[in-house]
C-alpha cells in the first residue's frame, strides 16, 4: 500500500534527479517503460546511490521491508493507543458510577502506620510523573496525526507535536532511571504467593453487591493487582527503554532500519500495554480505594486500611516489632 503511495513522489524525484548513479552490483537493463519506472524499479530491489554519509545504510534510499511495516502502526497501534488511555477511564468511571468506591468498613483510624521510606516515595514519583507524561506526549506522537489533527487542524497539531517530542525525548531518561531502580529495589515484596490468586477470584474485594461484597481477600506488603501491575511494569519498561535508546540515540546505537522499524513497534505496543495498566493503577490506588493514596504522599497509611487491605503485612509488623506509627 505504501510503496503505491510513495510510487508518484518516487518518480518526481527520479526525473528531477535523472542524473542519478545507482548500483546494483552489476547494469540494470533498460525496459520497456521510461527512465523514472526504471529507477523506482531499482530502488525497489535495494539499488544504492552516493553519498558523503559514512553510515552503512545511507546510501539505499528506501527500505521497502520497513515501508510494510508502517500499516501496524499506523492502522493498528495508533488507534490502539487513544483506547488504551480513554478506553480504561471511560470503563472506570462507568464501573464507579454503578459499584462505588472500596470504602474502609471501620472508617479512618485516626492511626497512620509507616509503610513506605522517603526514599520509596521519591522513586515512585521519579517514574510516576514522566510515565504519565511519555503516556500523554506519546498518545500525540503515535495517534495525533490520525485522530487529534483532523479534529484540531494541521497547524494546532504542529505545534502540539513539536512540544510533545521535546517533553518526550527528555522525559525518557528519569522514566528510564526510576524503572530501572524500582526493578530491582521493590522485587522482594512483588513476589507471587498463593493467597494471591484468592485476591483476583473476588476481584480484591472492590466489588459492592452480590457474593463479592464485603469479600477481604488476604494480602501481604504488595496485593495480588500490585504484583500484577509492577511485573508488567518490568517487563514492558524493559521494552520501551531498550527501544527508546534505539530510537533516541541512533548515531550511537547505528541500528539497521529495519531494527529501527522493529524498535517504532515494540516502543508504541509496550507503551499502550503499559499506559492501560498504569489507568487502573492509578484509579485503584487513589479513587478506588479509600485511604489508598496517602501512601504515596506521606509514606504513612490508615491502620484500618492495612488491616483492610494488606491485613498479612500488618500482622507479620505488629509480630516481629516492626510496626511503626506517624509521630503526632
């Protein structure tokens, strides 16, 4: 589809530029078209010009394998993207709407409990604030062409685009310094037990009517849905970073451009992965669970939220000494 696309551009420039020097390895022959259908010919089975560039891929003007892949990202992620973001809310705010929030039955205690350093909070942030931003700039970069542009016009997306990709680009690396540090600093309590698939057979207990009601299930330090969203944190952090230094440093990655072609496409599907499970992070720790966000302010939670929600942890710090609370 591309390649026809392309076809009429190709052809301009073959006539304006008739002087060109192409190399195939041997003449090409001339055919039964004119001289511009011979050129897009050779230009389609890899024929190379000159240059002054010294990368070894410079000199093939087009790579048709990479043109190919273009339509799964344009046909497929890009639209995967804008649902990815306002899919996930549109279902929470109806969810919300018909179940409610996750109330704490006995109310707030009035006791916080320390669970989380100062350090802990500032790595949250550090991934937190440019996660969501890369998601936001990242929904312009993949999607806007397609469905902000039309909506705002060509010169409003212009602009939009130009700060997207400048907050973007430097966003990348403390995203890519807080992933990096949280992997192997929170693994130990990420780590799956039994009680866990308990935790997802009553859907955490955030369900208000019928037999989910008034349902606890067990958890330790971290839940069965934080386990969940932390490993796909890892695991589709890992991919966005690898491709996001191929992308972002091609003079000194010097990838292949089918490997960059590769990268444009493992970056955006592991974004859209992990821009839908950040969403339902971020509602269930804040709108979702009642208590639930004072963790990642304070480092302090609501005792009767640990009990609710993370009653194991609570029990095992209250055993071994460790409980510790907010000093008035």
């Amino acid at each position: 589809m591309f390649n026809k696309a392309l076809k009429p551009f190709v052809l301009l420039i073959a006539m304006l530029f008739s002087g060109l020097a192409l190399a195939n390895g041997g003449e090409i022959a001339p055919q039964a078209g004119n001289e511009a259908e011979v050129v897009w010919q050779a230009i389609q089975q890899g024929a190379e010009g000159r240059t002054t560039s010294l990368n070894e891929h410079h000199p093939q003007l087009i790579n048709s394998y990479d043109l190919r892949m273009l339509d799964w990202r344009n046909d497929w992620l890009s639209y995967a993207m804008f649902f990815a973001l306002f899919g996930m809310i549109a279902v929470f705010i109806a969810f919300i709407a018909i179940n409610g929030i996750s109330k704490l039955e006995k109310g707030f205690s009035g006791k916080m409990v320390y669970r989380w350093s100062k350090t802990d909070v500032f790595l949250h942030w550090l991934a937190a604030i440019p996660c969501l931003l890369l998601c936001v700039t990242g929904l312009v970069l993949l999607s806007g062409k397609f469905i902000i542009e039309p909506l705002l016009g060509t010169g409003a997306f212009a602009g939009m685009a130009n700060v997207s990709k400048l907050v973007h680009d430097y966003m990348a690396i403390p995203f890519m310094l807080g992933w990096i540090i949280i992997s192997i600093k929170w693994a130990k309590n990420q780590i799956p037990a039994r009680y866990d698939l308990d935790w997802f057979m009553v859907v955490g207990g955030y369900i208000n009517f019928g037999p989910f009601k008034g349902k606890h299930p067990h958890a330790g330090f971290a839940n069965a849905g934080e386990k969940l969203f932390f490993w796909a944190f890892v695991l589709f952090g890992l991919v966005i970073s690898v491709s996001g230094v191929i992308l972002l440093f091609p003079n000194l990655v010097e990838p292949s451009r089918t490997v960059s072609m590769i990268a444009v496409l493992a970056h955006g599907a592991a974004a859209i992965v992990l821009c839908a499970f950040s969403i339902v992070h971020i509602f269930m720790a804040t709108v979702m669970s009642e208590g639930g966000v004072d963790c990642m302010i304070s480092g302090y939670c609501d005792e009767n939220w640990a009990i609710q929600h993370h009653d194991l942890w609570y029990d095992e710090i209250k055993a071994n000494g460790t409980l510790k609370y907010m000093e008035k």
